[in-house]
C-alpha cells in the first residue's frame, strides 16, 4: 500500500520532481497545505510582499536556470495579485507554473471567503488553466503544468488546487516529470532555401533573440556566424551569446544594416515593435526561425520560414552556410563597424560626461568599468534602462535580464530574488528607475530578510522620465502632469531593511560607491542622482 498524504505534500513532491528547489509565495490558509509539503520535502519556501513578485521572482529563477520556476498564491487577491507578473511571462515567452488556492470545493457558489471565478481571469493570459479536484491525480496536474509551460512555445500556466483539495489525504504515486526532449529541426526545404539565402546574400544581417539562450543555441550561433561571415545583432537574453568583443557582433548599427541589408536572418525573436514590426528594407528577402508557427508571418511573410529549436536549426544552417560559401562580406562588415564606430564617437561626450547630476550614459560606462564580466544586471525603468543597455557590455547570454516586450516596469528586485536564488554565487546588480524601484520596493524586505547580497542602483531623476521628456516636448514645460517625482534618498531605505547604503551626486564618486556597494555582501542600495533632462533629444521607445 502506498503512503497517503496530504494534498499539499504531494503537490510538493511533485515540484520538486521537476527539479525546482524553491517557490516563491506570500502565505495565505487556503495553500498552507503546500508549505507544510514543501517542509517535509525539502522545497525553500521564499516569502515576499506582495505575490506580483512571487510570480516575477520564479520566472527570473526559471530564466536564470531555463527552467520553469514555480510561485504559489493564496484564493482570490492572492491569485488576482499575481496576473501582471503571469501576463508578462505570457507576453516574453517564458514558462511559470503558477499554483492558485481556492475555496473548499464544497463552498463552490455559496460566497465563500476570497472566493474569485479565477481560472476564467487567467485563462486569456496562460497557455492553459486548469483545476484539480483530487488530491490523488494532483501529481499528475503538476507534471501536466510543468509539461505545458515548457512546451514551445513556452509560457506561463495556472493550476488551482482548492482548499479541500490539498488537505485531503490520497496515497502518493508517481511524480516523475513526463515530458519529451524531443527538439524540432525544421522543415529541411526551408532550411536549404535559408542557406542558399544567406550563402548567396552580399548584405546579410543577423538579430537574434532570447530563442538563443532558451534553446542553448549560443555555440550554434557563433558557429552560423562565423562559417558564414554574418553580422550578429543580439537582443534579450541572447545579449552575450556573443562576447561584446567578437569581430561579428554590433550593437549600435542595427538600424544601418536593417535599413540596407539584402537578406535579414530573424532567429529566436518575434517580429514585433523591436524590429519595427517587420519594416526594414521591402527588398530584403526574411528568414525567419522561430518555434512558435504562428510567429511566421506575422508582420512580414518569411522568404524562408523554419519552426524550430534555434540550436537544432542554427546547427545545421552553420553547416549549410558555409557549404554555400560567404561571398566578399568585408566591404559590409567594414560599413557596419564604421557605423558602430560612429555612434560611439557621437555619445562619447556623454558617456565620458564630468557633469552633476550624473549623466545616464556615464553611469552605463562606469558600471561597465567596474562589473565583473559574469555579473547579473536586471534592468527596470524606463531611460536610464535604455541607456545603461546601449553602454554596458553583456559577456554571457542570460546575464541581463529586462521587462521585455511587455515593458512592466517593477519586475527589478522580484527578478533579483528569483535569481540570486537560482544562482547563489552570482553577483546580481539591479539598475533601477526611481518611478519603477517603487512598483516592488518592498522585495528589498525580502532580499534582505533572506541575506541576497544583490546591489540594487537606482537612477534618480526625480521623475518617470521616459514619459516626462516628450511629455514636455509635446505639450511644454507647464503641462508635467503625473510624471515627477521627488528627489527622494532611496538609500536611506537601507536604514530600514537592512543593508549597504551609497549616495553619489558626481561621477567620479560612482566608481568607489559601486565597488563598495559589491564588496558590502549584503542587500546595498546605490542612490545616483542623474540629470533629469539628459535623456532629451533621445531615441524614444515608451508610448
Ligand atoms: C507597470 C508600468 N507602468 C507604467 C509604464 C509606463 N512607463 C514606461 S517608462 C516609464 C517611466 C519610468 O520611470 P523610471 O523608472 O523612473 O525611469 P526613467 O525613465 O526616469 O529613467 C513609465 C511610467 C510601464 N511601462 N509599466
Ligand atoms: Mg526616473
């Protein structure tokens, strides 16, 4: 006879049977079932301040381990709680299990306290939705959850455990994880078409996205682009896929090689807003990889078209690339690199600007001096994110994280929990907005309460600054409605959570504030008083 148990614990054990050492929760009585499971079974029970950054912080954990992470939520404002954090992992493309509690089957109807129709809230932002009614088939709904957010393409799920449910006792059966790891290699018609593309192209360019780092493609990648000869643009996680000094990756002359290019490779990114909805050059042919069929086409039909696994794809295309030979590429690579050059002279004034308050691109160049090329920076504002982003070297894919195309700002110290918790040993430096660092402040709480040692800078101009500038622009300098805040001493938050405390007003007190900040190891705060009209006449990206 097997041993019976309670609901919670057997959800539990089947957690940790996917591999997830830890969840993410705020407590409520509806779950408590599962953390007295996760007691017995071992699992880290991580509690934060709010359950939008329960959900945020396992989807940080599952990017930093491509994996899927697992927060819990209590019925009903445990659960609604979490919807902004599910619609941006649904949004990105990343899988999370999310576990809701519920009212005791038996009150189902009746008004019972936090009851909430809550499978049809989420069902519209999950790739699916389900809830378990008994205790002995919940391994089973666990094993389906995990089986379908990382199923391609990946994404967020929701699994409703009522409260009787998990107080239930059921014998405890098989909770091995059931999936395949089965990769898709693409339809071989389109992948020749592809190579010949790419062998025969005078003006190629590359843009590859967080596809790369999902799928573990990065090897591949450098592969495809160095038999090939072809210029690599890297966004999302795939930011470090490339070592910022290969001869093949450009950061800075994207819209110079979009706009001239005669063959544009698309792989692990959707066509949205980031590439300009597909509308570069209309005589450029499209290649396109992606795993999601549905994401072929959208925007711009593919002159060639693969749903794929960027590794298994990128495999064999680095082959055929070079069977199809590389035609003179170094006249276009030149161009390109001149293009790059050009930026860089243009922004220098900035980037090496002695001007108080700060300027955002010198805080991008001093961060870049002092992080360790195997730091973590999470990104979560609106300029000053934009900024650091164009400034800071990425050396290793998955090593910056941002809110993605969702654009949810307050996804900062949430994400830092998630992956200062999958990777203890990794430094972790969070660049926050001011406006944005108050969306899920209250997880510096919980960072400290947990002693992460995560550095946490925030860029404070005093405002939402990527609205307030063509706020002004638009309708002048009177009409800054919403969107100023004040200059407030964040660093003095340290005095209340506990943790490491820097203020910096100049730039040459950023890089010995920072390198405290690092060596403090413990939760330190960096507040850096930034220009707040520096970004004007910037590239806008926020309406
Ligand atoms: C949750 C959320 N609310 C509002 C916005 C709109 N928004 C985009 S950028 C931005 C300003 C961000 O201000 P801050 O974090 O201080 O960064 P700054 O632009 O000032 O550097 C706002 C409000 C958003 N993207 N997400
Ligand atoms: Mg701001």
């Amino acid at each position: 006879m097997a041993e019976r148990m309670q609901g919670g614990r057997l959800a539990a054990r089947a957690i940790a049977a996917h591999g997830v050492d830890t969840i993410f929760t705020l407590s409520g009585g509806h779950v408590m079932p599962i953390y007295e499971g996760c007691r017995l079974e071992g699992v880290r029970v991580v509690d934060v301040r709010h359950e939008q950054a329960a959900a945020h912080a396992a989807e940080a954990w599952g990017r930093m381990r491509r994996a899927c992470g697992v927060a819990v939520a209590t019925a009903g404002p445990g659960v609604t709680g979490t919807v902004t954090a599910v619609a941006n992992s649904f949004v990105a493309q990343t899988p999370l299990v999310v576990i809701g509690g519920a009212r005791p089957l038996a009150q189902a109807e009746q008004r019972a306290l936090q009851e909430l129709g809550q499978l049809s809230l989420l069902r519209p932002i999950t790739k699916w939705a389900a809830l378990c009614t008994d205790a002995e088939r919940i391994p089973e709904f666990v094993a389906t959850a995990f089986r379908n957010a990382l199923a391609q393409p990946r994404g967020p799920v929701y699994l409703e455990l009522p409260m009787d449910v998990l107080f239930a006792e059921a014998p405890a059966g098989d909770v091995a994880p059931s999936r395949s790891s089965a990769r898709a290699f693409g339809d071989p018609r389109e992948v020749m078409k592809a190579a010949e593309l790419l062998g025969g192209a005078e003006r190629p360019a590359v843009v590859a996205g967080s596809g790369i780092w999902w799928d573990g493609a990065w090897r591949q990648l450098a592969a495809f682009a160095e038999n090939g000869r072809l210029p690599v643009f890297l966004s999302g996680s795939a930011r470090g896929a490339l070592p910022p000094d290969h001869e093949l990756f450009f950061q800075h002359s994207r819209g110079a090689a979009l706009g001239a290019a005669d063959v544009v490779c698309v792989i692990g990114a959707p066509l949205d807003f980031r590439l300009g909805f597909g509308r570069f050059t209309p005589d450029a042919k499209l290649v396109h990889v992606h795993a999601d069929p549905a994401e072929l086409g959208r925007n711009r039909a593919p002159d060639a078209g693969i749903v794929g696994d960027c590794a298994a794809v990128l495999g064999i295309l680095a082959d055929g690339v070079k069977r199809g030979g590389a035609g003179d590429r170094e006249a276009w690579l030149a161009r390109l690199r001149e293009a790059e050059t050009a930026w860089w002279d243009e922004h220098r004034g900035e980037i090496e600007s002695d001007a108080a308050p700060v300027h955002h691109y010198r805080l991008g160049a001093e961060l870049d001096r002092v992080l360790d090329p195997g730091t973590v920076v999470i990104g979560d504002g609106g300029d000053v994110v934009a900024a650091v982003s164009r400034v800071l070297r990425v050396h290793r894919p998955g090593h910056w994280l941002d809110p993605g195309p969702f654009g949810c700002l307050g996804i900062g110290p949430p994400y830092a929990l998630g992956v200062k918790t999958a990777s203890p040993t990794k430094q972790v430096v969070v660049v926050a907005g001011d406006g944005a660092l108050g969306l899920n402040g209250f997880e510096l709480d919980t960072l400290a309460r947990f002693d992460l040692p995560v550095v946490v800078v925030v860029g404070n101009d005093g405002a939402w600054g990527e609205i307030r500038i063509p706020q002004v622009g638009i309708y002048g300098a009177e009409a800054e409605v919403a969107t100023r805040l004040a200059p407030t001493p964040y660093h003095r938050l340290a005095d209340v959570f506990g943790g490491h405390a820097e203020h910096v007003e100049r730039p040459a007190e950023l890089a010995p504030a920072l390198e405290r900040a690092l060596a403090a190891d413990q939760l330190a705060i960096v507040n850096v008083m930034l220009d707040p009209d520096a970004m004007s006449g910037h590239p806008y990206r926020g309406m």
